[in-house]
C-alpha cells in the first residue's frame, strides 16, 4: 500500500515538470509556425486547383508532414510522375532527417524505443532547430522527451490547421502563390540554419548544397535539387566521420599519458 501510494505521488510530482517541458517546446515553437503558415496555406491553395482530392491533399498532410517533398510531390504528381519517381525524389529530400536523427542520437539514445519512434515521426527542419537548442544546453541523457514532443505536437498542427485554410480559402485569393508570402519560409530557413553554422562540417555541407542546387537548377524534375541534396549531405557526413575519427585517435593518444602518471602517485601510496 505505501509503496503503490509513494509511486503514485512521485508520478503526480513528476507530472507538472513533464506539462512545463511540452509547454516550453511548444512556446519555443512560435516564431517557427509564424513562419510555416503562409507555406502550409500556398500548399493548400495549389492543392485545391491540382489533379487531387482536398481529402487526399490533407491526408498527405497528415501522413507525410514535410513541406518540402509534398510541394515535390504535388508537382510530380501533376506532372504525371509515375509512383517510382514520386517516392524516390522524397526519400532522397528527406534524406536530410538521418543528419538531424545522428546529431540528436546522444540526447535520446536513453529514451525507450516507443519514444525514439514517436519523435522521429515529428521531425521536421524547424522542429530539429528548436530541439537541439535545447538540448545542446544539457549533457546527454539528462534531459526527457516532453520538449521534443511539444515541439513536435505543436508544428504538426500548425500545419494541418493552414493546409486546411488553404484548401478551403485559398480560391478566394488567386494568385496567392505569387504574393511573396513563400518568403516567410526563406526567412524561416535562414533562421534555422545560421545558427548551425558552427563548424567547418556544417559549413562546408551549407556551402555544397547551396551552391549546387543553384548551379543545377535547369536539370529535369527538380533532380539538380535532389542532387545537391546528396552531395551536401554526402559532405556534411564525411566531415563529421572525420571528426569523430580525430577525437577517438586524440582520446586512445591521452590515454596512455594519463595512465603514466597516475602509476608514480600509485607507486607512492604503496611505498
């Protein structure tokens, strides 16, 4: 009985601090849905006039949440793609998701997998920012999943709440795709990754990608964009192999100097 009802009361103890953190993840959040909603209303006003059904435009919304490959998947799709192209051309945009699920690994590796499973399936560019942020303030392990899950929650339905504005009143407003308001996003992507750029690796695979997927921009089926993709991820995976290589060569290197003088304060203690 004591045991049930001391568990019990930690559980209820704990239970505030858990609202608090998926609070702050959502609050944190803000200025990125800002910044998503113009995207998600353009996206369902070109839905609406597309070769889809309003019901499997929002669906895609609900299933796939990523801006980005659903704008490539929507072309694609009325481009008269075959499902192939379709799903290769978004694997190959997301491909950028193994890069965040790497960086943000040593902060949820503690986590059960049913958890990793759920946060996974809420990542997207804005909520990575927010939540390596946060952690990045905090060693590994420390820190629970309720930030990324606020984080997470609070994108999804943004985006599902604009898509719906834009299925349903985007007709109203022709040519909303041609206003500028796709700029919010530019800004929004920005935001995200200056702040990244605090090393070579990140850099370097900023700098590839942007300068390519300029370069390519005239290839067929947005592919210039997809290769640029490849490359830059390709660069920022290296450098960071590299990195990581260097840091364990370092730490195998100190490890024996350490132990070299630890033996004369041992030797002394048994004299």
């Amino acid at each position: 009985m004591n045991s049930t009802h001391q568990d019990h009361q930690a559980h209820q103890s704990h239970q505030p601090g858990n609202l608090a953190e998926f609070g702050a993840g959502a609050r944190d959040t803000i200025p990125m849905m800002v910044g998503a909603a113009p995207f998600g209303v353009i996206f369902g006003t070109l839905a609406a006039t597309g070769p889809l059904h309003a019901w499997s435009v929002q669906f895609m919304s609900l299933a796939v949440f990523a801006g980005s490959a659903q704008f490539i998947a929507l072309g694609l799709i009325a481009g008269q793609a075959s499902f192939a192209v379709v799903w290769a051309t978004t694997f190959i945009v997301n491909l950028r998701h193994v890069l965040y699920s790497a960086t943000l690994a040593p902060y949820v590796a503690h986590l059960p997998a049913r958890w990793r499973w759920t946060l996974g399936a809420f990542m997207t560019d804005e909520v990575f920012a927010v939540s390596y942020a946060h952690y990045q303030r905090r060693a590994p392990g420390e820190t629970g999943p309720y930030y990324f899950l606020g984080s997470g929650v609070s994108m999804y339905v943004n985006w599902q709440i604009w898509t719906v504005a834009g299925l349903l009143f985007g007709s109203a407003f022709p040519g909303l795709q041609s206003k500028g308001l796709d700029f919010a996003m530019v800004a929004t992507f920005i935001a995200i990754i200056v702040p990244q750029l605090v090393a070579l690796r990140f850099v370097a695979a900023a700098l590839a990608a942007g300068v390519l997927s300029f370069a390519w921009n005239d290839w067929p089926y947005k592919l210039g964009l997809l290769a640029a993709v490849v490359v830059g991820a390709a660069v920022g995976m290296l450098l960071s192999m590299r990195a990581k290589e260097s840091t364990n060569s370092t730490n195998s290197m100190q490890r024996p100097a350490q132990r070299s003088k630890q033996r004369p304060a041992e030797m002394e203690r048994v004299k």
